[in-house]
C-alpha cells in the first residue's frame, strides 16, 4: 500500500522535469520540489522529528507550506496545519489539545509562542526571521546533512493530519486522518469521480489550513498534475491564475463563486473544464446564474470534515433540482434516520449518516465523542438534517441544533432563508430561535444587503414570507445588519451570528 510520499515520488521518477507547483509566477519541477522535501525530511530527523511525532504548522499558501506536507508524511509523523490568526488562549489550547511535539511557524506566531513559553526553541522551526536560539526552516533544509532515514517503517495507516473543529461546546475536537484516508479522498472522491489526469492543472485559492485546500494540492502531486496555489483569494487574483496558468480544476467555496458572479461574462475561463462548489450550499438562483455564465461542467459537493464529500450534484444536467445537493457517490452509503436511529422513507427529515472509505479515523483523545459520531458500522452521525426523494438526492436543512422549535413544532432554517434570500437585494441572511415565553422560540432573521448602503424596507420581506410561507414559519424580528461574520473560507459563523443578535428586538 503506497504512501503518500511514495505517490508524489514516483512523478519525480518518471516526469522530473514536469512543472508540479506554481507559486507567484514560480514554477517548481518535480524534481526540484522532492529535493528540498527531502532535504527538510532530514533537517526535521535531526532535531528529533520521528515517525509518530506531532507537529503544528503556521503557514500560508506557499511552497513551505507543501514541502513541509510532504516532508511530514515521508517520516510518518503528523502534523496539524492551524490559522496564522490564533493568539492568547486559543493559541494554547490548539498546541496542548493534540500534545505538540513540535512547531513549525511564521515568524511572528514563533515570536508569541516563545513570549509565552508555549514552545522550547529547540522545538520550534521558524519560517522567515528567527531569534538566535530555534532553528530555521530554510536551514534545516539547506544544511549538508546526510540521509538519517529512509521511509520504509512508514504506513499509509500512520495517523497524517490533524484538523480541529469545534465541538458544541466551542472546545477543539482534533479530527484524525491517516495518510490513506487522504489518498481515499484525492482518488476515489475527486480523481475518479471527475476524471482528472496528469494533463490538469489545479487551482488551490482556499487556506491550505483547511482540508479542502490540503485535497487540492496532494491530489495533483500524487496524480503527476500540475498545482497553483494563490496566496490569498481575491476575484482579479482569481480569475488572472485560471486565465495564465490555464487552470482545468478547482474546488471553490460558495462565497468565491458569489463573489466571482458580476466578473463572470468578461473573464477568460476557456481552460476551465471542471468547478465543484462546496463548504455552503449554493441558492438555487445563483446556481442558475453561474449556469448560465460557465461554459464547463459545474457541480456542487455536500459533506463534512470528518467524512470529506459524500455527495455531487451536478448542476448542468438537464432537469436537475437545484435546491438539492446531490446523490450519494459510488463509493457511499447515505441514509437519513430518525431519533431512534431508525431508517426513514423518502420525503421524511431526519439526521444524515454516511458510510464512506474517506471517512476519518476519530477524534484525538476523545473516545467519548468518536463513539457518539462514528458507530461500531462505521457510519457518522453527522448532526446535520435532510431528506431524500424518491430519485435518491439529498436535500440539506439544516443543522440538528439550529431547528427552532415554535410551539411544539420544529421549523428549519434553510426553508426560511431560501425565501428570504429572493429578495434581489438581500445578499445572505440567517434564521434562528430567540427565547419566548409563550411558544418556546420564535423566528428571528438578520441579513445583509449587496451593498451596505442599500437599505430594505422590512415589510417587502415580510410580503415575500407571507406569500410562500405557512403561518408557523414566519418570522416574528428581522433586522438588517452590516455585514454578518465569516470564517476565512467566508462560511457563515452561524452560532456566532446567533449569540451576537440573541435579544428579540423590535417587535411590529
């Protein structure tokens, strides 16, 4: 069973000379790229770096960034990429939560956690400027040390990557992947499924912190494809790196598209063969409108951190139905069930499970969490709600903790948002349950508007909700906000959202 390093090496073997990253106009050849992975391999194995040993990576998207992927997975230790946005507590917690050995940072995260002894120097990599006392990335990889290792003890089953998610509680829950889990997800879920080459040239504009972008730049290296990393999304940034690299593949996150829209009918995307949106779901209008402005096959991925993508829905079918997220791939097996965990017909909202080679291996430390999400069958429990319909598409509603419960009944989120985000001006919004004395939890709404000048007169909203909802949807507080907060791959923060605009508001 090849290991990851084992994969990328073999292109190193066979097309050295093919371009494998390009960085900032910067190409580097597979050859020259596996010389320095090694080269790091054997400065990180002579500060003490072993198979087993856990690592922490502050990085952004850059050729660091990689050669430190894959110098990590050639030793069989295993590494968990973070934002370069922690500090104080949670910079902490993050580092003690998967027992850090080691460190590999940006030089302004190495200066925090020297100040707050987090970290011993003689632990710490630092990128860019160091103190006197850790060492260097750049040399540990250019110093003559001889080969201290090799990588034959190392197995694809070998814990890889670590990615922390929070839990209900807001306490990082560290996901486990093994290195075959990740090649599962490169092959099977994408090469396979979209039939990818080593003719493509891939797209990697999400941080590289997050899974997905981790998926986009190991799968073309271990398929001998060609990847682009783009330090930082943007929509000219974008749209210059598909038309000069001649991007074929990209994943890309549902704000990116959104943002991407009004640049769609002047951009040069002829090379563009394949776009999968994924992290949110898409509204059915604007899958219509990027319909109507790609020219290739655009789809749209459901799934979960823990599991990576379950389901494809392809948008340019014919006839298809745009408010779902498609059907389960080949390799999955989806169900919705009831609290009692029993299988329910099509038609019917339950919690989505899945069965799936890409899913993960538990939560680090935390057998209690594992047992409750992944059972002895090995489905997960992913707390999300849906339905399927007799054609076998899955339809998303929501989260099980966000259903609002008005009165003895359970109303989701998604219905009402999907009517409110008609509104031709109304750019997102967010349904939840406020406190009521009466009936439990009652509709509370917040959206903003395309541009943050503009200004929406409630009732036009409140129309469009009494037009196409029953009476136990409606929304008793809207309010218009400046902008709502996101994550860095510019998903919604829900829960934050919902804590930030708890007080009920102005009833009318």
């Amino acid at each position: 069973m090849n290991t990851i390093y084992q994969l990328v090496n073999q292109h190193r073997l066979n097309t050295p000379q093919k371009t494998a990253i390009t960085y900032q106009d910067q190409t580097r050849s597979y050859q020259s790229l596996l010389e320095d992975v090694d080269a790091f391999a054997n400065g990180l194995l002579s500060i003490g770096v072993r198979r087993g040993s856990k690592l922490a990576l502050f990085c952004g998207n850059n050729n660091e960034f990689v050669i430190t992927l894959l110098a990590v997975a050639k030793l069989g230790a295993a590494i968990a990429p973070l934002p370069l946005t922690l500090k104080g507590k949670a910079l902490a917690t993050a580092l003690t939560t998967i027992d850090c050995d080691y460190v590999i940072a940006w030089q302004h995260i190495s200066k925090l956690l020297l100040s707050q002894s987090l970290i011993s120097s003689k632990h710490l990599v630092t990128i860019g400027s160091k103190a006197a006392n850790e060492h260097s990335f750049t040399e540990l990889m250019e110093s003559d040390i001889k080969p201290l290792l090799g990588n034959d003890e190392v197995s694809a089953d070998d814990d890889f990557i670590y990615t922390l998610t929070s839990g209900s509680t807001g306490a990082p829950k560290p996901i486990v992947f093994s290195q075959q889990t990740k090649i599962n997800r490169a092959f099977r879920a994408t090469v396979d499924y979209y039939q990818l080459s080593a003719e493509d040239v891939v797209l990697v504009a999400t941080p590289m912190y997050h899974s997905l972008a981790q998926r986009s730049v190991l799968m073309p290296l271990m398929l001998g494809a060609s990847a682009v990393l783009l330090p930082k999304f943007s929509v000219p940034a974008w749209l210059l790196a598909v038309e000069q690299q001649q991007v074929s593949f990209l994943f890309a996150v549902a704000s990116q598209l959104t943002a991407l829209l009004p640049e769609l009918d002047k951009a040069k995307l002829s090379s563009l063969r394949v776009i999968v949106s994924s992290s949110a779901t898409l509204s059915a209008e604007d899958k219509r409108l990027l319909l109507d402005k790609l020219d290739c096959q655009f789809h749209e991925c459901y799934g979960a951190s823990e599991l990576g993508v379950v389901t494809d829905f392809d948008v340019t079918g014919e006839n298809q139905p745009l408010t779902s997220v498609g059907k389960a791939l080949p390799f999955v097996e989806l169900k919705v069930i009831d609290e009692q965990r029993k299988e329910l017909p099509a038609g019917q909202v339950g919690e989505i499970v899945c069965r799936s080679s890409t899913c993960f291996k538990g939560y680090y430390n935390l057998p209690q969490q594992t047992a409750e999400s992944l059972d002895e069958q090995g489905y997960f429990y992913t707390g999300d709600l849906g339905y399927l319909d007799e054609a076998g598409y899955l339809y998303y509603m929501g989260r099980k903790k966000e259903v609002i419960s008005s009165g003895g009944i359970n109303v989701y989120p998604s219905d009402i948002e999907s009517v409110i985000k008609t509104h031709p001006l109304v750019s997102e919004c967010v349904a939840f349950g406020v406190p009521d004395k009466k009936f439990g939890e009652m509709i509370k709404v917040v959206f903003e508007t395309l541009d943050e000048t503009m200004c929406i007169d409630e009732m036009e909203l409140r129309k469009l909700c009494f037009e196409q909802l029953t009476d136990y949807q409606q929304p008793k507080y809207i309010l218009q906000v400046e902008r709502l907060e996101r994550n860095k791959l510019g998903k919604l923060l829900r829960n934050n959202i919902k804590l930030a605009y708890q007080t009920p508001g102005i009833e009318l």
